[in-house]
C-alpha cells in the first residue's frame, strides 16, 4: 500500500485493513524498527489525524462526567456529598437543577480526578450577551483564537 495523507473513507479504510493485517499476518512480535513496525507506526498516525478530523470527540456533559467517575469508583451520592456541601446539592447538581460552582468543580477535580475540560467544556448555556460576544471578537488576536465552531461557544 502507497502510504499517503488519509482522505477519503476509502483510504482510511484501507490503512484500517492494512494495519490489522500487519498485527494478525505476523506469528512474531513486530519490531518498532523493523520495515513492518515503521508502516504500522506510519499508518497508525495517519489513521489518528484521519479521525481527529472527521470523528472528532466532544467533552461529556460535566454531569455524565462526574456519574462516570462515581460509577467508576463505586460512590454513591452520599459519598462525594461533601465535595458539593451537602446531599441535597449533590441531587441538585446530578439532577440538573443547580450548576456546578468553582469550589465544586476545582474539588471534584482534586478528589475524584475529573479532568477540568470535562467539567467546564459541556456548559453550553454560559453565553455572553450579543453586544459583548460582538465586541470581543473586534480584539484581532482573540478573533483569530475563536474562529469557526468555537465562536458558536461565546
């Protein structure tokens, strides 16, 4: 196989096929240096580009994020009740009904290893007003920041 950028589905799914020749031809470990080992690394990364770019992944919801954490570790909402100052907030929040605050957010963080991104990324409702979003991108170095899909965000 010519080993090129990914465009088409096509080509993608041919490097798939490729590489998961390359795994299962091979009776012997592949050697990171070997000709295989070099394709399976090559076509490995341009299969990664290739889906970042059309299989893009969205952060969770913040709320889906911490149920996955506190499923993963077996908690129970009367266990993370004093990351969120008490059971009922904890309800609260995992039912949607109050936000998350900073404090809430930077301890879940801390204890429970939920990545910042997940717990801030998902909150589509925090807007700017019209009038400000339209005078903040006047600033060139933010305006260039925010292009495309992100300048839906502010």
């Amino acid at each position: 196989m010519k080993t090129k950028i990914l465009k088409t589905e096509q080509e993608y799914n041919k490097a798939c096929e490729r590489i998961y020749t390359l795994i299962n031809s091979n009776e012997n470990v592949i050697e990171p240096n070997s000709p295989e080992g070099e394709e399976m690394e090559l076509l490995s990364l341009l299969v990664e580009k290739y889906e970042q770019e059309h299989y893009p992944i969205e952060a969770p919801n913040p709320i889906d994020a911490i149920k996955f954490r506190m499923e993963q570790m077996n908690l129970k909402q009367a266990d993370v009740a004093l990351l969120f100052e008490g059971k009922t907030r904890v309800s609260e929040v995992l039912h949607g009904k109050r936000p998350l605050t900073f404090k809430m957010i930077i301890l879940l963080n801390r204890y429970l290893g939920i990545p910042l991104e997940s717990l801030v990324a998902g909150n589509k409702e925090v807007k700017l007003e019209p009038e400000k979003k339209e005078q903040l991108l006047r600033i060139e170095s933010i305006k260039e920041y925010i292009s495309g899909s992100r300048a839906a965000m502010i």
